[in-house]
C-alpha cells in the first residue's frame, strides 16, 4: 500500500510538493479507511481537483513515471534514450527529486530517485527498522559511474556498477533474479493508470481495443466488468465479447480481435446488439475505465486515473468509488488516485481526502483540504468550494 509520495522540480511543480494517504488520530472512521501494518491509519481513496491547466495530470504523474522507472526501465528503455522527465522551465539545471513510502508484506519501505533527464544522480531503498530507516542499497552518479554501497540487497557488485544511467538498479536487480527487487518490482507492477511517463492516454478507439484485448485474456475481469457496466443504467441488458476476423484490402484474413458488444432487449423479447464503437461515449469510457481499476481491486494495488469523470455523469462518480470502499469488492485494500472536474466529489469524500491544486507564479502548488484554517470536518466542501473559500477555482 502507499503511504505517501513527494517530488520536487518536476513539470509544473517547481518546489516540492507531498501527497499523502495517511491519516491522523482526528478524522472520524469513514469506508475508505484502512490501516497500516504499524496500526497507524490510511486512505484508500484520494481526490484531485482543479483548474484546467492548474497541474492535476502532473500531481499524478510521478506514480505513473515511478511505476514504470522501477519496474520496466532497464529493459524497455533503449541505452541512450533519455528518462521521460523534464524539469520545471524555470529551473532546468536543477535535478527532479522523488520519493515514496510504501508498505509491503508487512514492512515499510522508501524509495528515493534524483533525475536530469539524462542520467540517475542518487537511487536508493530502504526498509524501515523500528523508528529508523536503513538503506538496502545506495547509488550515487560519480562522474561517468556509480558508486554503490549495498546492506542486504544481494546484488553481484559487478551487475550493479553496470546498471545504465537511465534505468532503476531495481528493474535491473529484478533480470538478475535478486530476490528484494523482484519482490518491489512485482509491487510497482500492480499500479494500473491512464496515464502514460509523457501524459494521459487519451481515449480513442484504440483504446476500446486494447481493454477489450485485455479483457479477453481475463475473463474473469471481464465478468467483472460485464456486470458492473449493466447496473450503471447505461441502457444495456449485457456486454458480448466477440472475437473478429480483420481483413485487407484484397479480402484476406490478417488478423482477429476482440470487440465488445452491447445487448440491448425489452422486457417482451425483442432487442438488437450494437459494436462498442457504435455505443454512447460514455459507455465506451466505463469500459475501458473499469480495464484500469478492476485488476487492482483483484490482487491489490494502487489505480491512478486522470480525468476519472471523462464522460461519465457524475452520480456514476459515487458507484465507482463503492468499489473501492466496500469490503467485499476491495478485499485487498486497493488504493485510488484520482483527478477529476466533477466537484461532487466534495460530497462524498471527507477533507482528508482531497487535494486541491491550482497554479501561482507560472509553478503549480496543491494542499490537502484538513490543512485548511478553519475548515471544519462538518462543512459543506462543495458549496465552500464553489464560493471560492478554498481556493483552486477558475479565476474567470
């Protein structure tokens, strides 16, 4: 589980900035409670919202990047292909900083990255041991090598001076089967997100696609996904995944996919099927939103989604996030991150779990709404938001 993450100089962010999903002792008990391995209380749910151009996408972004850096980077990356970072454009001589602090299997965990663009600066792990950390491996950029001092990682020292300087030593411990990195690796694989190291995968139809591809390589999901969009009133009786032929243009078959359908009958009988493509723009965003959050709410993990109201009425909004606080739909305390537009989200989650974000002096700034002055647990969040008392509201 996630903890809580900080970076620093990173996209519109230029000074550092913390989001949390830890909780003190005050908050009243809400569903979207969970607890610690040192008893200590969480959120399972936290909420961005903003302006338009204020930096929601790139609050989220350093745990989509993260996710990807961690476990992917040292064989998906090319050796002179640069890290898919960029530093605030006013400070681009100064480093991108990340951390995050993580739970796993009972132990607490934080991971450390300074970036250029170029080359990783420092890299480190650590596992905490009583009130302290201790660092399982330390890399630090000496010249044009590394320095590396590791305490119960289990790294060929060789490997590890080898590792390129834009990959993670974890993703590269991971290919050398050192049992820690394998184990963090498998963690930060189970981060699902719309949103890719150089922003958010739009929606298009190829997006249809490849949720209904992954759909049918598990079914399991997919009957998952199946029942959940029936009972968001979106007009279908059910949801057919069909495989079909594509051909070119002498008439030959190339290839097949997978394709969702939607079933569509009266009470009496009659009814007719129609192509995902043909279906309303929000029932082809339900489908390939519950792509995102379903394996998570599977086997655990942390789902980070941008624009999570993207065509979607906003009564959906509440129908969503029951999965995620419901016991019986979230038995392995997955974990959601999400911006949205739709301020009733205001109203139904408390103020320990919004963040609000909105853009001063050309640098983006976010705070969690129970750092505000003033504000009550038992305010009215929604109508103080939109009377501007918290700030983040477009300024037109």
């Amino acid at each position: 589980m996630i903890k809580r993450y900080r970076f620093k100089n990173f996209y519109s962010f230029r000074e550092e900035a913390v989001v949390s999903f830890e909780l003190g002792k005050q908050p009243s008990q809400s569903g979207y409670d969970l607890t610690f391995a040192d008893q200590s209380r969480g959120n399972k749910v936290v909420a961005v919202l903003g302006p338009n151009g204020a930096g929601k996408t790139q609050l989220l972004k350093p745990m989509a990047f993260l996710s990807w850096f961690i476990s992917r980077s040292f064989l998906n990356a090319e050796p002179q292909q640069p890290i898919p970072v960029r530093p605030h454009k006013l400070d681009e001589d100064s480093p991108i900083e990340f951390e995050v602090d993580f739970e796993l299997d009972g132990k607490a965990y934080r991971y450390q990255l300074h970036v250029t663009p170029q080359h990783v600066l420092h890299e480190a792990l650590f596992v905490k041991t009583s009130r302290l950390y201790s660092y399982l491996f330390v890399r630090e950029r000496d010249g044009d090598s590394y320095a590396i001092k590791q305490k119960g990682f289990g790294m060929n020292a060789s490997h590890a001076r080898g590792v390129r300087g834009n990959a993670s030593l974890l993703a590269a411990g991971h290919v050398h089967d050192v049992a820690t990195a394998s184990k963090i690796v498998a963690y930060f694989e189970r981060y699902s997100s719309n949103l890719r190291v150089i922003g958010r995968a739009h929606y298009d139809h190829q997006q249809l696609l490849n949720s209904a591809h992954f759909f049918s390589e598990n079914l399991a999901l997919h009957e998952r996904a199946r029942r959940a969009i029936c009972e968001l009133d979106l007009g279908l009786s059910d949801v057919e995944l069909r495989e079909m032929s594509v051909r070119d243009e002498t008439g030959e078959q190339t290839d097949s996919i997978h394709l969702p359908f939607g079933e569509h009958h009266l009470d009496g009988g009659q009814g007719f099927s129609l192509p995902f493509f043909e279906e309303s723009s929000g029932t082809q965003a339900a489908y390939v939103l519950l792509r995102y959050i379903l394996p998570v709410l599977e086997s655990g993990g942390v789902a980070v989604i941008d624009e999570f109201d993207s065509d979607l009425h906003p009564h959906m909004l509440e129908v969503i996030l029951d999965l995620f606080r419901l016991e019986h739909t979230n038995p392995y305390k997955a974990q959601l991150l999400f911006s949205c537009h739709t301020s009733e989200a205001l109203n139904l989650l408390a103020k320990h779990q919004v963040y609000l974000v909105e853009k001063r002096d050309l640098a983006s700034e976010t705070w969690r709404l129970d750092g505000v002055i003033g504000l009550r647990s038992d305010d009215n969040l929604f109508a103080k938001y939109h009377a501007g008392a918290l700030g983040a509201v477009p300024d037109i």
